[in-house]
C-alpha cells in the first residue's frame, strides 16, 4: 500500500514540477531578447552565408589592427568624449576676482554630501550605468578605480514607498584607465565623514524628481556628531572650499509647487534648504575662496548666492555622466578655458514663470462618468489635463519679453502681475539671476559683424521659399588666456501692440569657435533660416491659418546670451539701456524682399495650414481661457485653470478615443499584396524613398504581414517571408548610449564583435552627461561627435534603432524629465538633436528622438490633455523637431537629409492623443517636414485605439517584451483585442478598410525605408536566417520539462502496477 | 463500504478552498480594469472551478473506491495540472505589466492594485498544488471504525 502512496505522490510532484517548467519556457522565450540583454546570453543569431558587414564600420581608432573590436580603445575614446561633453557644456556663471582656476597642487575641502556621491545621471532613462570616475578623483587621482566605483540607483516603489538602491552592474571585471585630474589634495577629514553620513542619508549616483523633496543634505551637527574636530582638517585644506548643490531629474517624477519635506528651511525643492545653505556657510569658514558647482539638469534658485560677495565662484555643471567629472576638473584647475552658455533661464523663483500657474494634477471636474475611456496598459489615470495659459511666452521669451515692455513701458509689463521675487511691481533683475545662453569664460571675447550680413530669398520649383541670412562674426581673444565662445545669433520681429503675440528675442541659430590663443581672431559665420522668425497666425486667410512674416523692421543681434542680445537691440532701438547697439543689425523687410506668406509653404512645398485646432481649448468651448498676452501681462496673467468642465460633445468624444472607424466594406481590390515579384529586402540598399521598387518589395507582402510589422515597433520587430527579412531585436534606449552591454551585443557574426571572454565585456555603453549639458555646450560639432560615437556603439552591441535622444522643450523648471530634454530653446534643442541624429547615421544608427510631442510634465504623463494654440505648438515645441527633421543644414541639390526615426509622445495634443492625430503625425511631420522614417508609439500607449493610431501616419507601436511573432504573439485575440469601440482586432480586421490598409503600406513603407538606411543592411543579404542558440536558460528549462514529463509517466506507470498489484494481493 | 476522511483529505480540501481563493483573485485582477483583464478569463475561469471539484472528487472518492484509488488519483493530478495552468496564463499575461511596475512604470497604482491581486491568486493556487502534493503522498482514507 506505500509504494501507491510514493507513486501517486511523485506522480503528482512531477506534474507540478512540468507545469512550473513549461511556464518558465513559455515566459524566457516569449521575452527572449530582453532576457539576453540582461543576462549576456544570446538565444538566436542572424547568420548569413555571404560575406556582409561591408556598408557599416566602427572607425580604425576603436578596432585593431586585423579589423576585430578593441574594447580598451573604445572606452578611453567614451571617456574622452564624455570629458569634452563636460567641459564644453559646464557653465561658469559667477567668477569674482578670478578665483578660478585653482592652481595645480591646491589642497581643498569639497562640502556637501552631494560632494561625494553627485548626480551623475537619472533614476530612470537616461542613467548612468558601470563604474564612474567620481568628483574626489578626478580632482585628485590619474587612474580610475572601476572596479570600487559602480553607479548606483534608487528606485522608489510608489505602491509601497520602499525605496531600493541597488548598483548598476554587479561588479567591474575590466581593465583600469589612465587620465591626468586636477592634481589637487582633498580633504580626507570630509570625504571619510559624508562615506559615513551616507548611511542615514542616503544617495546615489543615478536619482530621478521626487514630488515630497529632501536634498538630504546633513546638518552641521551630523556631520559634528561623526568628526566633532572635523573643522582642524579646513587648516591644512583651505586652499579653496568646493560646495556641491545637486537636484536630480528622472523619468516618471515631477517636482511640484511646494513639494517638499516640512522642516528643511525651504518652500520650493529647487530652491536651498538650510542644511545646504549651512554647508556653503561652512566653506566660507574654511577657505577665503568659495565655489559652488550647481549640479542640475534645470534651473536652481541661487539669486542669493549670485548677490553673495563671499561666494567666488558658480559654475554649473549639469549631470555629467560616468566620466564628465573630469571636464569638470579640468575646468576648475584650468587645462580649459569654460565655454558653455545656459541651457535655460536661471530664475530667482521658478514660480514665478506663468507655466507654474498651470503644473500638476488637474482633473476635469465632471470626468467621472463623462470620460469612460480606461487608462490602457500603462495604466494612466484619466481625464487629466493641464492648460498651458502662458501662450508662446515659455522660458526666456517670457521674462525677456516683459522686460522688453517693462522698458518700453507698455503692456502693463511693470505691474505686480507674476511678481514673485520682485518687492512691488515686477522687476527683471530681482526675478532672473541668469539669462539663457549666458556663460563666463577665463578670458574675455570681442565681438564684432565682419561686413553686412548676406540676407538670401531663392524660389524652389515646389513653391517654397529659402531665405537665409548668413552673419560673420569676427570673435577676438581680448584676454590671456586661449578659450573658445558660443557665436549666439538672436532675432526680433516687429510687434504691434495687441496683435499677433511677438517674443522679444528669440534665438535663431548659433555656432562656436574653436579655440582662439589670446590676441587672435576667428570669422564665425552663422546662417539663420528666416522662417524661424516668422510668426504663425491662426487666424490667417480667414482662419485658414499660416505662417507670417510682418513687414517691418527686424533686428539681429549676437550676444552672451538672449538678454545680452536683447540689450543689444534695444540699443539699437534707441532704448534707455547700457548695452553695444553695434552687436545688432537693422534689417527692413519688405514685401518686396520676400512675401509675408512666404513661410506658408513648407520646404517640401506643402502649404501650412491649421493642423490641430483641437488643441485649444476655446476651439471646443470659446471664450473660457485666456492666453497670456504682451498686450496686457497684468489682465492675462494666467490664472489656475482647475476644474474645467466637459461641455462640448465632439471635446468628450475626443477623450473617449472615438477617432476613426474600422471599415469593412471598402473596395479594396486595387491594393496589391501577395505579388509575388521576387524582390527582396536586402536588395534595398541606397535605394531612394520615392522609388517605385518599393512599391514593388511591399506588394509581395501579405497583409498579414504587413500588419504586423506595423504593429509589433520593436524592441524585437516582426520578420516577413515574402520579403525575406527575419525577426530580431532592433531598437534600444537611450539617449546617452545603447542600453546593451559589449557582451550582450545582438550582432555577434560582426567582425568587430567584443567576445565575452573579453575583459571588458560587461561595460556598458550609457554613460554619458544629460541633455542639458550637451545643449549647453552651443557646440554643433560636439553634438554630432556625441551622435556618431553612439552611433559607432552600435555598431558594437548590433542595435540599429535608438530610441532617443529626449527632443521636447523645457515648459518649466519642474519637469522631471528636463534632464532628458535638451532645453526651453527650440533652436538649441532642434540643432543639438540634429546633430545628433546625423552623426549617428554616420554608422547606421536610427536615432529616434522622443517624444513627440508636448511631455510637458512626468505627472499623469499616460494621456494627460495639455491644451495650447497652435501657434504655441508650432513656434516652440513643435520648431525644435522641425528644425531637425528638415536638418536643412546637411541637404544637397540631390539629397534631402531628414530624419529616419521618431518616437511619439503618451500625451495628448489638446483632446487628442499625440499617437492618433493625423495633423501631427502626416500632416505636419510627413507632409510639411518631409519625414520618412519609423515612428513607434511610446510603450505599450493607446493599444485601444488601433485603427486611429495605424492610420494617422504612426508606423508601429512599442510593444517591448512582445516577441515570438505568429507564434507566441498574435494579432488574434492578442493584446489589441479590447478597443474603446468594442471591437477585436485580429489580423483580417483591415480586410474591408482601403484606407488602413494604405495607411498600413505606408507604414511598412517607412520602416523598411528606414531599416535599409542602418546598419542593419550589414547582416542581410539573399541567404539571412536567423537561428536558436543554446542558451543556459533554455537548456535548463527544456532538461526540466523533458525531466519531468518522462519522469511523471515513469511513476504514474509504477502507481498503476502498485495498484493492481495491490488488487492481486487481495 | 463507506471510510473515513484523513489528514491527507483534510489538506486535499484545503487546496479547493486555495483554488476557490485563486479563482476569486484572478477574476478581481481581471476586473480592476479593462486595460488588464484577461483576454481568456472564461477559459481560465472554467480551469480553476474544474479544478476545485477536481480537488472535492479527490476527496469524496477514496471514502468511496479505498485509499490512493484511481479516481482520486487522476483528481489530484488534474488539479494540480488545470490550476498551474491558470497560474501560467496568469504570469505570460501580466510580466510586462509586472517588469513595469518594478521600473518605469512604479507610479500605475491600479497596476499595484492587479498586482496584488494577481499575486494572491498566484500564491493560493500555488498554495493549493502544494496541499494537494503533500496529500497524494499521504494515506487519503481509513476505514470506519
């Protein structure tokens, strides 16, 4: 009778034990590719019988000799560019007396916790992975400490409130690098106390917003209570004292107006708590000679500390990445010369910008029941919004303008309105403590137009107009010591009082010099498309809408930034300003010049007309906001828009996702599939976008397939026989490097491939600095470099498409994503992304800038409604994706540059979702801006709303983990089958609809286009296939499931003779 | 002849009540919202009731056949089988949801609230094939006195 019972048991322990393995091999294959980035195995590998990898290659600097990957070259080239990126974009705001540099040798204190564990990158998005070279060393050491120095991050459980830190990689198993730092003594005292101090207060290298803020900065009496002598160290160490401010940024988190921790001294999070301001207290104690390094990726209250005559020095060195701590170094100790200019304006109150009247949680007050729309996968809450009131005025069009006609003495500019450091009335200098685009160098520039600016009109053949001014800037060094400068060129266009709405100053292109040896000189020329200083007007052609260039006077200037500029042209003008009115030029524009519509056409020759009135909210239910205006700040000063309530139907109905219909009686027949033609994907190289072998290579497809592939945006992006393309893992973050480690890479048939035996095969290749830093550099070429050593790191790890770089504006200080944004300016932003972007095709990297459009704020990111005019979307957040999808600068007569990639925003334009607006995503992106390229939805965004989405001009959705096409994913009764109108999508839906299945050719169209450009053509040629590797996961899994399924029937057998031998036995 | 119920009975009953427990949690987690129910929730529905009578036949029939008899035998392996395979159509479908909540995705409090959910179910019909294991190694009837 035991034996039935050991039988029966194992029989059953072997069911369950088959069960948990078949579940486990259900979960590793369906997320393979993910699972082999983190764990550096590889499951499946593209082989080809030819040899391939003939149109990419890394460059000579990074591969040896015999052509394969030198990991060692290519993390010293990481290190340096990342060193570049730091020095170039750090900026000095404040040098009292030359306090800097610090000689060679100096012994100093660094204060503050954040002294010993700065922000070096994001709790999510762009972090900061592997070991860094931390701000102790570089002011102190010459060779890297990786294997002690491993980035970590806090991650915050919002469910629970845990907070969990962990490092970024288990351990450093690689090689040590040289590098020449600062050559300075450091405190040992300090540093050893705030190690110890990290155990209460905790911190790491990679942090993100937090909505309730604590610097935790240690008070006087900690750091007494750890060291009560601590301050005998400052005698021996008080050559200079070097206090470290931070303020993190991060994907999914805001700050929020008053959101911080009660008892710290402070009201706002971006502004200085007590502890901080005791810490800087403290220096002052130690040393004659103080510097504050602002350790942000947004703008920190410091006006107190610009006004301090004990404070020497500021220098802002924005989040700088793994290794840009040595730029920051050598710029402290004088190796170079700073050149950055701010990236946005540096308030003395961030409230005080009229977007902070309208940030954060705003709900419809009648949402309950009005809006049914759930909130998708992503789980976002809905019936959210936010009234961006402020108009066009944004950043430092905003306090520049109103400094403008505080001057001019019009407006009501003077008032009290929007005062907020200001005692009475509204004062420029109490509210801005730097302008945008300001920064200080060790030397002096004069600056001066080198002849009369060249201004440019030329008629295309499609009926659009190019029209250019080009000024050169002769840049001298006046002082003594080598240096470079941004080369900032600014506009103004003529206003008239209670028209169009008009900034000030606006910047409108820049360069920067390299680096000129006191008493010499350099010609900068700079070319502006005067179509950014056009106006766009809703109301054009009796509200058709347009593009304007008023005749009138338009001034250019060259400045240390835009109120340097604006002053500049207020000289000009005549004003009542101390200021160099021979920095600005006069240009009457006539008619006759160019015409007023000139800018209606675009430079594709498609005519500019209203695209997207749904995102006013006055289109839906007039009259209820007011807009900021310069015809009156005090009466428009926005007010809180909270509680608005849903009245108009067709507004409702937008909430609710009723965009588009599928159809199923369309007559379909002339949309060819399934032709057979013998055209194949890997004959698609160089071909051009228009030609007609497209047409040909998509017929083949089914539509099944095709839907797919328009489906399914990566990171793993479905294969398609008829065409001869294979499934694989395509598309990664981020936008300071490719989220693959070296060991991990997705390509490893390339000759250059970095073998996991290698020493350095766990690097990581995200370690560069946050946007900010970049942008702030104005330096177009760093930009590019950036891009294309990305670019070559792709080449490395086998990833064609980036997800990335961060392309949206800075609306305020308090977004806590601006750390993945380049900045408030959508000139520097659209020509550092554009850069970017080219470098990186340079090696057949896709970058797909994100996210498109208007993340205004982290908080209810999933499909919050921000409502505008559209001549606010197109003059700022719009214009910087303008200015590098068109990427006029790298055009040709026979080639149009363009971007190839795209990735849209969760958020809504107005009432409509980003991802369904056709006047977004064709309309303006296709049509008017020429793109050609992939453009994936953010992850897992509007599932629900299939047919609207596959028909506006989105080419796919982010579906990560989703892989295993037609097998394990489906179209049928997949993830898409709940739609807001009920329907189930399945993979014959569009069977009865011409236009999604058009739009769904399109769709293919521009994937494969864009895929043909990347470094993806390396692996594909006739023969390409992809196949199963035997992974150590795998293996385990399927030896359990064979294991156990044997072993279960052995002792279900052995039960069933137990039992009748049992029977017998009775 | 009628026998007596046993521990190992005792536990089999427990895990129908686990599976009762599962089943309920699974169809909270589906209903939290419609963004993450689950797209076989009737089949999986049906697995988890088949599986607790499964679970009530394993314990009725040894008092009916003997200890260990076929009927039983078959209930408890079946129940074992049909309740993990709603636990696994319960993990494929909520990883994605599950890997995002644990990084970019912490803030999406109804995902915390499926979460939870799903966990609960996960953990009862785990709960419940682990009584039914240690059950099928024990005695599941005695005869009456």
């Amino acid at each position: 009778m035991k034996r039935t019972g050991l039988w029966r048991g194992l029989t059953s322990l072997m069911c369950f034990v088959l069960a948990l393995s078949v579940i486990a091999g259900n979960v590793l294959e369906s997320n393979a590719a993910t699972i082999d980035t983190y764990m550096g195995t590889q499951s499946e590998r593209m082989e080809s019988d030819g040899a391939l990898y003939d149109k990419f290659t890394p460059s000579e600097e990074v591969l040896n000799a015999d052509g394969t990957g030198n990991s060692h070259a290519l993390i010293q080239k990481a290190i340096d560019l990342n060193r570049r990126q730091a020095y170039e974009g750090s900026v000095l705001l404040k040098n009292e007396n030359n306090v800097l540099p610090l000689a060679s040798g100096a012994n100093v204190t660094l204060l503050g916790i954040r002294s010993h564990k700065p922000i070096l990158g994001s709790a999510f998005g762009v972090k900061v992975w592997g070991p860094v070279i931390n701000l102790e060393q570089a002011l102190r050491d010459s060779r890297t400490d990786f294997a002690h120095t491993i980035a970590d991050s806090a991650s915050t459980n919002f469910a629970t409130g845990e907070v969990t830190i962990g490092p970024t990689m288990d351990s450093w198993t690689g090689e040590e690098f040289d590098f020449d730092g600062a050559g300075y003594q450091v405190n040992p005292t300090m540093i050893d106390i705030y190690e110890k101090l990290l155990a209460d207060f905790h911190h790491e290298y990679n942090e993100g917003a937090e909505e309730v803020f604590d610097p935790r900065e240690p008070s006087l009496g900690d750091i007494a209570a750890v060291n009560a002598n601590y301050k005998d160290s400052f005698t021996q160490y008080g050559d200079a004292a070097i206090v470290v401010i931070s303020r993190a940024s991060g994907e999914s988190h805001d700050y929020l107006p008053g959101g911080v921790v009660e008892g710290l001294g402070m009201e706002e999070p971006l502004a200085l708590s007590q502890n901080e301001r005791d810490a800087i207290a403290l220096a002052k104690e130690c040393s004659k000679k103080v510097i504050v390094l602002i350790n942000s990726s947004t703008s920190v209250e410091i006006a107190d500390l610009k006004e301090d005559p004990d404070i020497d020095a500021i220098l802002w060195i924005g989040t700088p990445g793994a290794y840009g701590m040595l730029g920051v170094a050598d710029i402290l100790s004088g190796k170079v010369s700073p050149s950055g200019g701010l990236f946005d304006i540096f308030t003395a109150r961030n409230m005080s910008a009229p977007a902070m009247q309208n940030m954060g949680n705003f709900r419809y007050s009648n949402a309950d029941g009005t809006v049914t729309r759930g909130g998708g996968m992503f789980g976002g809450n809905t019936g959210m919004y936010i009234m961006e009131a402020e108009g066009i005025y944004v950043g430092y069009r905003y306090y520049e303008t109103r400094y403008y006609d505080c001057v001019a003495g019009k407006g009501n500019a003077a008032s009290s309105a929007g005062a907020y450091a200001s005692a009475g009335n509204w004062n420029y200098d109490d509210e801005v403590t730097y302008g945008f685009g300001y920064g200080l160098s060790y030397t002096t520039f004069d600056f001066a137009f080198e002849g009369e600016p060249e201004f440019n009109v030329k008629k295309n053949d499609n009926g659009s107009i190019d029209a250019t001014a080009t000024f050169k800037v002769k840049v001298t060094n006046t002082g003594d010591v080598a240096g470079k400068t941004p080369v900032q060129i600014y506009g103004q266009a003529p206003y008239t009082e209670g028209g169009l709405e008009k900034s000030a100053v606006q910047l409108l292109n820049y360069d920067k010099t390299q680096v000129i040896q006191p008493g010499e000189s350099e010609v900068v020329t700079v070319v502006v498309d005067l179509q950014y200083i056009a106006s766009y007007d809703v109301d054009l052609n009796d509200g058709e809408g347009g593009y304007i260039l008023d005749p009138g006077a338009y001034y250019f200037a060259v400045g240390n930034g835009a109120h340097d500029a604006l002053q500049n042209i207020m000289a000009k003008q005549g004003m009542n300003v101390t200021a160099n009115a021979e920095l600005a030029y006069e240009r009457e524009i006539t008619e006759d010049f160019i015409s007023r519509t000139a800018f209606s056409v675009s430079k594709t020759g498609e005519k500019i007309v209203n695209q997207i009135p749904y995102a006013d909210w006055n289109y839906f239910q007039p009259g209820e906001v007011t807009y900021l205006s310069r015809s009156d700040w005090e009466g428009t000063w926005p007010k809180t828009y909270d509680n608005m309530t849903l009245t108009s139907q067709e507004l409702i109905d937008n909430l609710n996702g009723k965009y588009y219909t599928i159809k199923t009686d369309d007559d379909v027949s002339a949309i060819i599939w399934e032709e057979a033609n013998g055209l194949r994907f890997y004959d698609m190289w160089g071909v051009d976008y228009d030609d007609e072998k497209w047409d040909q290579l998509i017929n083949n497809m089914t539509l099944e397939e095709a839907q797919y592939l328009a489906t399914y945006g990566g990171p793993s992006i479905p294969g398609a026989e008829t065409i001869g393309t294979v499934e694989t893992y395509m598309t990664e973050n981020a936008g300071n490097g490719v989220a693959v480690n070296l060991n991990a890479s997705k390509d490893t048939g390339a000759p250059w491939n970095i073998a996991g035996s290698d020493p350095n095969g766990n690097w990581h290749p995200e370690i560069f600095g946050n946007s900010p830093l970049t942008a702030s550099s104005f330096n177009p070429q760093l930009c590019y470099d950036l891009g294309a050593f990305i670019g070559e790191e792709s080449l490395f790890v086998g990833i064609p498409i980036l997800w990335g770089p961060g392309l949206n504006t800075h609306r305020h200080a308090y977004n806590g994503r601006n750390g993945e944004y380049y900045s408030e300016d959508p000139i520097l932003s659209g020509v550092t992304a554009m850069e970017f972007a080219v470098g990186a095709l340079k090696y057949g990297l896709i970058a797909a800038p994100k996210h498109y459009a208007f993340n205004d704020q982290e908080t209810n990111r999933s499909g919050v409604a921000p409502y505008m005019t559209e001549q606010r979307a197109r003059e700022v957040e719009l214009r910087a994706y303008q200015y590098a999808f068109e990427a006029t600068k790298y055009d040709t007569d026979d080639f149009d540059q363009g971007m190839r990639g795209l990735m849209i925003s969760f958020s809504k334009i107005g009432s409509v979702e980003c991802t369904a607006s056709k006047g977004l995503m064709t309309n303006i992106l296709a049509n008017e801006w020429g793109f050609r390229g992939y453009a994936v939805t953010d992850i897992y965004d509007d599932f629900d709303i299939y047919g609207a989405v596959l028909t506006s001009g989105a080419t796919c959705y982010d579906t990560r983990g989703m892989a295993g096409f037609y097998t394990n994913t489906t179209l049928d009764g997949g993830r898409f089958s709940d739609q807001v109108d009920g329907s189930t999508i399945n993979a014959v839906v569009f069977a009865g609809d011409a236009e999604a299945q058009n739009a769904i050719k399109a769709s293919v169209h521009k994937i494969l286009y864009a895929m043909s450009q990347s470094n993806l053509m390396n692996r594909y040629d006739a023969s390409t296939r992809v196949v199963k590797l035997p992974v150590i996961w795998r293996t385990a899994y399927q030896a359990v499931e064979y294991g156990s399924a044997a072993l279960m029937a052995c002792f279900a057998v052995l039960y069933l003779l137990a039992k009748l031998r049992n029977k017998e036995g009775k | 002849m009628m026998r007596k119920m046993t521990v190992g009975s005792v536990f089999t009953l427990i895990a129908a009540v686990a599976g009762v427990v599962g089943t309920v949690a699974m169809m909270l987690s589906s209903n939290i919202d419609k963004a993450y129910a689950y797209k076989t929730v009737n089949t999986l529905l049906l697995m988890g009731i088949c599986g607790i009578i499964l679970c009530l036949i394993a314990v009725w029939s040894p008092t009916r056949f003997g200890n260990h008899d076929l009927l039983s035998t078959i209930g408890t392996v079946g129940a074992i089988g049909l309740f993990m395979g709603v636990v696994g159509t319960m993990i494929s479908d909520r990883v994605l949801m599950i890997a995002g909540l644990f990084s970019y995705n912490s803030q999406n409090m109804v995902g915390w609230r499926v979460f939870y959910a799903t966990v609960t179910g996960i953990a009862a019909f785990v709960v419940g094939c682990i009584l039914l294991i240690i059950a099928s190694f024990m005695k599941n009837a005695k005869a009456a006195k």
